[in-house]
C-alpha cells in the first residue's frame, strides 16, 4: 500500500478541475465543427492510403530510407560532477549491417571552452546537450549521404531544432539534400505547435486562453488522414519548412512531419511512407525509427559499465559516483 | 559461430548470426590455447531483439514488416541464434570466450557415434541431427534403412544408430520404456527383426498377439527380408505346454501359485501328495479321492461306504480312499486341498499341460525367434516353468564346460517381453519375477539375456531395473514414470524434460557402452504388425461386405411384393442355404433402400421392393 497525502491529493484534483474547466468549451466542440474549421482555415484534412510494396521496392532500388536518431545519457551527481555521452546513428534499410554512429562527451569539469560555472548553469548544460546531440546527428545524416546515396532520411524529431542548435551543419545537410535530390524530412511523435489555437484566436478574439494542436486534434482525425497545413499559418514557413499532421496508428494522437519547403511536392508520399511503415497498433512512430531509437540508445549499463572499464577506479569514484548511486533502499 | 559469455570446463553458450542450432547436434570448439573439443548441443535459442514484436510495448504487425522488408530491411535477419554446448570430454581449462566453433566431420565424430560394423550391430535407426556429418559418411553405412517422417517413407539422411550386440557380454539387458503410442511397439519390432537377421535365439512373450513378422510392411515396395523362416509363433495350450511328468516339487507349486496364490498349507500339500513322475490325471486322482474321502469326514463313515458298495469296482476305490484319507487327512486340510484341486483344474482347463516344450527347444537350437502366445495371465504361468527351465539347461551346459564334464550343448538365448511389469513387478513376489530376476543378475555369465518392454517403469522391480545397461527411452507423459527413468537413467534434466513432447519413433537411448545418451529415430521396420487395420475401418468394410454378399442374392429376385416375404426367405434358404426370417428379411431389405442400394415402392396390393434403374 502507498500512503498518499492528502495534500496531494488535493493538488491532483483541482488540476484536474482547472483542466476541465479551460478545456470546457473544446471538450464541447462538434467533431464535425472543428473538422470543418480545420478544413477551411488550417489546410486539407485527406485520407491516405498506405504504399504498396512494389512502390517501396522502388524506394529500394533507388536507394532505400535513412533513419536518423540521436541518444544521451547522464551518470553522475549534481553539477559539475557528472559526465553526459551522445550519440547519433544513421542506419539506412538497404545497408543493415553498416550502422554509422557517431559519439561524443561532456563533463562540466573539463570543459572546451571557458564558461563561467555560475551563470545559469541549467540552461547552459541543456544547450550544450543539444548542440552536441544535435550537431553529431547532422554529422550522422551528412554521412549517411555519403555512405548510403539513400532516397530519403528521416530525421527522428522536427526539424526546427537544427536550425537552432546545429544551424552552419543544417545548411550543408540542406544544401547537399537538394543538390542532389535526397529527400529530408522530420517526424514529430510529441507536436507542441499551437497553429489551430493561433488561427481560432485569430478569427475570434474573444478566446484569450492557448491551445496547443495535440490537444486540439486528439482523436479528431480517423486512423489514415492527413492534415496538409498551408504555409501561411504555419510558423515553421519562415524557417523554410512545410509541415503536416497525421495520424498513422489506431491511438488517437496526433504525429508531426516537417519538410523542407523546396521538396513540398514529396510531402503526401513521404506522410503516406510514415504511415505504412508505423504498426496499427502502436503509439504512432513509424517502426524504422524505433529500431534506430533502440539500436543508438545509451541504457544506464551501458553507461555504467563504460565507465567502469574505461576510467580509473579512484577517478570515477572522486568525481562522478553520486550518493544516489550507492542509495540501496 | 563464436563462443560467447561465460564458460566453465563442461559447458559453453555457443552464438551465431547465420546458422540456426539443433538439439544433440555436434560442434567443434576450437580453443586456441587448448586442443579441439568435442561438444554437444543441450539447449538451443533464437533471439530477436526486435522480436517478439514488441519494442517501447507496441505491437508490430506483419504489413509494418513486409513494408520494410521491401524496403530492402528483413527483420529476421537480426536473429541471433544461441546454444548450450557441454563438452563430451571436460576440458583442462574454462574454454576462451571468443573461440570459433565450427561443424565437425565425419571422421572425427565416427568413434563416438559407430561403435560396431553393420554386421555386428542391430541397426536400429537414426541418430539425429547428424545430416551435415553424415554426407561424409563411409559407404558401408549409407542406404541402410528408411525412416517415417510425417506419414512419408524417406531414406536415411544421418549417422546410422548401431547397437553393438557383443557389449551385451559386459552391459546386458535392455530396456525400452514409453507410453502407448510412443513408438516403443514398433521399436521393439525392429529390434526383433534386427535380432533375426543376426540369427539370434529369443523367446518373445507376446500377451499381445502381434509380434508377427510374416507381414512386409505396404509402404515397402521392394522386397528387402524375408522372415518367414526365421520366427515362430507358439500359442500356449495349443502348439506348447508344459510336460506334467516333468515338474519337479517347486515348479508345480510355481505354476499353481501362479493360477492363484498358495498359502503355506497349500504349499504344503503339494510337497507332501506329489510323487515324482506324477502324470496330471495320476495327481489328479489322488487330490480328487482324497477329497472325496474327507468329504465323508472319518475313516467310520467310508468303512461303511466299502462294505455298502454295489460292486467290486466300487469297494476297492473306497478301499483306495480310505487308505489316503489315513496316511494324509491329519497333514493336509480338506480346504487346502480343495484349494490346490481347483488351481491344478483351471490350469488344465488352460491347456497348460497338455504340450510340451520341445519345439520351444529346436527353434533356439536353430537361432530362430520364438513368439509365445497367450493371454497375460497363462504367459505369467508358462513362462516362469518355461524360463527356469531354459536357463537352467544353457546354465547346466555352460557349468559343465566348466566342470569339465559333458553335457548337452544349449545356446545362448535373449527373452524379450512387452508388459514386463506383469511379469517383475515391483512390490510383491510373483513366480515369474523370480526367475527374471536371477537371470537380470546371472544372466550376463550364461549368456541370457533381457529385453524388457514397458510403458510403466515404475511399476517394474528395481532390482531389474537396476541390471539394464541400456535403456531406449520413447515419449513419456507420466510424471511419476519420469521421475523414475531420471532416476534410473543418466538422462538430464533437460532430456527429461524434453520425454512428453518426443514425435512417436524418437527415442533417447542411453546406454553404457555409449557412456551419454544418444538421441535417435527407429528406423522403419521391414514388417507390420497384425493389429494395425483400424477397428473402425473393419467395420465398415465388413458391412460393405456383407451388403453386398445380401445383395447379390435378391437381386435376381427382385421386383418382390412386401407380402410374398415368406416364399422369398425359403428360396433363398434352399439355394444358399442362409436362413432369414421374414421380419429378418424385411429389415435387410429396408437396409438395402436405407442404403440406397434398391428401391422401394408403393403399389396398390402394398409395399414393391425393386432394383434401381
């Protein structure tokens, strides 16, 4: 038996009765309604149908699909005594046995260039974790061109990111897709958007409260449809993306595809690709990207036993094994 | 194919990318620190880690994995394919993790799998999973045999399993356990018929009636053996018996207790009525007036039977009780007596006593297989007076060579039984364990030998057990006879785990001469058993039979009226001589348009039965 508190229970409750009471209005919506606001204003809500195996044996022979996952983990205590690995895998569906990983490291204690420890230092670990996990999986993409000659990559998580954390290596990767006719998209499995909450706020201003898509569009679209978003509301346009939404298995959340805008044209067949190859039964990731997630994760063994063999006994101990490790209640 | 993760100096976990394992199959490791070991597959694994379709508790399903396998991915390709390994031989040293591994050949493996020529040995069948090694095979041991594989006759593909029949001078006795439907039957046939062929006297015990070998299987085409000449089959009471005149004190009592148990007094009266030489009627007699002459109750009362007597012939068969009722009432018991009057009775009744056992003799003499027939009960009697008597004339024969005096020559000679634990059960005497028992321990010095068949292991004396070098192990589903043939056998835990599920015809040999245990497949056996038409299948052929004998009767008679039945059924008993009732007759005939072999119509005077346009 757990003991829970009442206080808590409490809490729970009434951010339970603080949900239900913004999200009234939604919960409340018409299917229909919304689906025809959707239409109307957001982009084209369709159905899509999934690839048959001769036209993914044509994405074969011309190549085949890249996917593209990164992984960090952590071991160790409170800053600056820890140490956090990275790394990226391109794993193309047509040279199985040629996995491209690229790695890196960071530990606060010995760090590449000179930072001031005191400032801030949250947010300048998170940046530092996704400029390195970012920039090495761009690396891994990079290389996988140049290895795989590939039809397509699949990149896992949006796209926006690497403009953020990886933008002179993105540039590349861009150009080098275009060039040579390597189509690159993202898929999103978490969409944090808010385009359909923007857009309504925008025809109706009398709505002062943020919706985010995901909850928008949950269970609103039927297994297999597509909602192709025009440029003008989307906001990743400025950064030269397209996107769409899709709901590829039988739970009713919604993914995300981003694409660069210069291969628009490819955006149906590439959401028609996700779908085929994510299982009806699923959480919506299309199944290529989950073996790659599992293949490039770093589990806390691995990380363990990394340490373990690699660095000196006292090292390891003085700097990076934390009170919580050696916790055995 | 690589050693991988821990090793002890008898087991390693071998893993490979490309090849799948098979249980029991053999595999080199080759240690580069220590010479190549020999070592045998126990256990085998595959492994997907993306399989079972299951990654971050999805489920994946096919059309995902048939996408991506036209996308060039083919997911079972990342199957990892793991087995348990123990060395044959303990190594020096924990085996290097690391070491390749790699099929051996023929050459290496042939000492451990061929231990006797084709001439020497029973062929019995096939030792598994030995394929690879196989296509190097010696000549010699290719073509020997087919086996059944799902219903198909295929040719032998693997290592020929031979049983070396001279190591059952210093490893005697075989056993053969196995439920029913497990093979152990048909694994018992070809051992038979392995022994035929190498000429080798046996008695068979046969509560079953089918150990007949005259048969050649149908799905034989050519002819392979013959064995007409080589077996008899001897049904007890009508072609063999035992010779009264022949039994001493203690084999009457045997037999007697084996119709029913003897009490102490009973056993009593036989040693003290019975006169050697004693013909059946003779013993008989004399237990039946001595009765007789009890029933009376004094020596007063048949006095007075003697002296009222009508004749002659009469007085002097009471003179003659009177005489037993004085030298024997005090010793033996009216009730004691009765009781061994009716065991002698029943016995005869059986047929028991009224053959000998001579061509029992002759067959041996000639290397034949000798089939004895008879229910359990009669074979439990005749073969403890039959045992004990040929293994005592081998033994007389054997102890002379030794004496140096002469006696007749008796052969060698192997007694196989199915159902042994009716014969040596465990738990409580009976006449027939005895003997068995004697010769499970003697055996070996006068060259008898054992081979006992049962589908209850634990119901046989442990004793016995005990004394089986070798054991042939079919599917097994009882756990307690599990229990025992782990105990008793150097079968693992693993093996015995693996008894239930076995495919009919698969068996674990474990013998000593072997020194591990040998995972085989009986061959196919040249004969067929007399019992394997379905009853089911008879039935319905027999009908059909029947049907159609009836039908070529009446047919000439038809169109008959319902009412002129009566003249039809005397017709038909005039020509055939088959006599039917008229309700008899009717019935067939509503059979008949049941069956709608003819026809039935209605006509104004009533019922026509016609034949079919």
């Amino acid at each position: 038996m757990y003991s829970l508190s009442n206080q808590l229970k409490s809490k729970v409750t009434n951010l339970n009765d603080l949900l239900k009471e913004k999200y009234e209005s939604i919960l409340d919506l018409n299917r229909e309604d919304l689906r025809k606001f959707i239409n109307t204003h957001i982009g084209e809500i369709k159905k899509m149908d999934k690839l048959d195996n001769g036209h993914l044996a044509l994405y074969e022979s011309k190549g085949g699909i890249v996917g593209v996952d990164g992984s960090n983990n952590k071991i160790g205590g409170a800053y600056p005594h820890f140490v956090e690995a990275y790394q990226a895998l391109a794993k193309s569906t047509t040279h199985k046995d040629q996995p491209l990983i690229l790695a890196d490291i960071y530990s606060p204690l010995y760090p590449e260039q000179e930072e001031s420890p005191l400032e801030e230092e949250e947010r300048v670990i998170e940046d530092k974790r996704n400029i390195k996990l970012s920039t090495i999986e761009v690396e891994a993409a990079l290389a996988s061109i140049e290895r795989f000659k590939p039809y397509a990559i699949l990149m896992d998580g949006g796209l926006i990111r690497y403009n953020i954390y990886a933008a002179d290596k993105w540039i590349e990767l861009r150009q080098r897709c275009e060039e040579e006719g390597i189509i690159l998209v993202g898929v999103i499995k978490d969409i944090k958007t808010s385009i359909i909450g923007d857009t309504m706020k925008k025809i109706n201003p009398s709505i002062d409260e943020c919706f985010y898509d995901r909850e928008l569009l949950f269970g609103q679209l039927d297994y297999g449809e597509m909602i192709l978003i025009r440029d003008e509301v989307n906001k990743k346009e400025p950064e030269g993306y397209s996107s769409v939404f899709l709901r590829s298995s039988l739970a009713p959340s919604i993914i995300g595809m981003d694409i660069i805008d210069s291969q628009r044209e490819y955006m149906e067949d590439m959401a028609r690709l996700v779908f085929t190859l994510t299982p009806e039964n699923s959480r919506g990731v299309p199944l290529w990207l989950d073996i790659v997630d599992k293949e490039v994760k770093i589990s806390d063994e691995i990380m363990k036993a990394l340490m373990e063999r690699y660095m000196d006994r006292g090292i390891y101990e003085r700097f990076f094994v934390s009170e919580r490790d050696k916790r055995s209640l | 194919m690589k050693v991988v993760g821990i090793t002890t100096q008898q087991e390693v976990y071998v893993g490979s990318k490309e090849r799948n394992f098979r249980i029991n199959e053999f595999l080199i490791i080759e240690d580069p620190y220590q010479e190549d070991l020999l070592g045998e597959v126990v256990e085998a694994k595959t492994f997907n880690r993306y399989i079972p379709l299951n990654i971050y508790g999805d489920f994946v399903d096919n059309s995902v994995l048939e996408s991506l396998k036209a996308l060039g991915y083919d997911i079972d390709e990342d199957t990892i394919y793991i087995s348990k390994v123990r060395l044959l031989n303990e190594a020096l040293y924990p085996i290097q993790t690391g070491s390749d591994v790699r099929l051996p050949k023929f050459e290496e493996v042939k000492d451990i799998m061929i231990k006797t020529s084709r001439e020497d040995g029973l062929v019995l069948g096939a030792i598994k999973n030995t394929d690879d090694m196989a296509l190097q095979m010696d000549e010699e041991f290719k073509e020997l045999f087919h086996t059944f594989e799902e219903g198909r006759l295929m040719p032998q593909k693997e290592i020929p399993y031979i049983m070396d029949l001279k190591s059952m001078h210093h490893y005697p006795h075989i056993g053969v356990f196995g439920g029913s439907g497990s093979g152990k039957s048909f694994g018992l046939r070809v051992l038979l018929e392995e022994l035929m062929i190498q000429n080798i006297p046996t008695i068979v015990l046969d509560p079953h009636f089918e150990m007949d070998f005259s048969e050649t299987a149908s799905y034989l085409e050519e002819k392979t053996e013959n064995f007409k000449d080589k077996f008899k089959c001897l049904q007890v009471g009508t072609h063999v018996g035992v010779k009264f005149e022949d039994l001493s004190a203690q084999d009457l009592k045997n037999l007697l207790d084996a119709a029913s148990h003897l009490t102490d007094a009973m056993n009593n009266v036989v040693d003290i009525l019975f006169k050697p030489r004693d013909s059946y009627y003779s013993f008989f007699n004399r237990l039946q007036m001595l009765t007789e002459a009890q029933e009376e109750g004094s020596s007063d009362k048949i006095e007075s039977r003697i002296n009222s007597g009508s004749d002659e012939e009469e007085r002097r068969a009471w003179r003659e009780r009177k005489k037993l009722f004085e030298s024997y009432d005090k010793t033996c018991p009216y009730n004691s007596v009765r009781g061994i009057l009716w065991r002698l009775k029943r016995l005869g009744n059986d047929g028991v006593f009224s053959k000998d056992i001579r061509e029992i003799e002759t067959g041996l003499q000639n290397g034949k297989l000798i089939v004895i027939q008879g229910s359990t009960r009669i074979l439990q009697v005749f073969s403890t007076y039959l045992l004990n008597n040929l293994y005592h004339k081998r033994r007389e024969y054997k102890d002379a060579l030794y004496k140096k005096t002469s006696a007749e020559y008796f052969p060698p000679f192997i007694i196989v039984t199915d159902e042994s634990h009716n014969f040596a059960p465990k738990g409580y005497e009976s006449p027939s364990k005895s003997i068995l028992k004697e010769i499970s321990q003697e055996g070996r010095k006068y060259g008898v030998f054992l081979i006992l068949a049962t589908q209850r292991p634990t119901l046989l004396d442990e004793t016995i057990t005990a004394q089986l070098n070798t054991k042939l192990i079919f599917r097994t589903v009882r756990a307690s006879d599990i229990q025992t043939i782990q105990e008793e056998t150097d079968l693992t835990m693993e093996e015995c785990r693996r008894l239930p599920y076995l495919r009919t015809g698969d068996v674990f040999i474990s013998s000593a001469t072997m020194g591990r245990t040998i995972f085989a497949r009986i061959r196919a056996a040249i004969t067929s058993s007399p019992h394997t038409i379905n009853p089911f299948d008879e039935l319905k052929s027999k009908f059909k039979e029947e049907d159609e004998r009836f039908l070529k009767i009446i047919i000439d008679k038809l169109p008959v009226m319902a009412t002129d039945l009566t003249d039809l059924a005397l017709e038909i008993e005039q020509e055939t001589g088959t006599t039917y009732t008229v309700d008899n007759l009717e019935e067939r005939l509503k059979q008949m348009v049941d069956k709608n072999h003819i026809e039935k119509e209605e006509t104004i005077f009533g019922y026509r039965y016609k034949s079919k346009k």
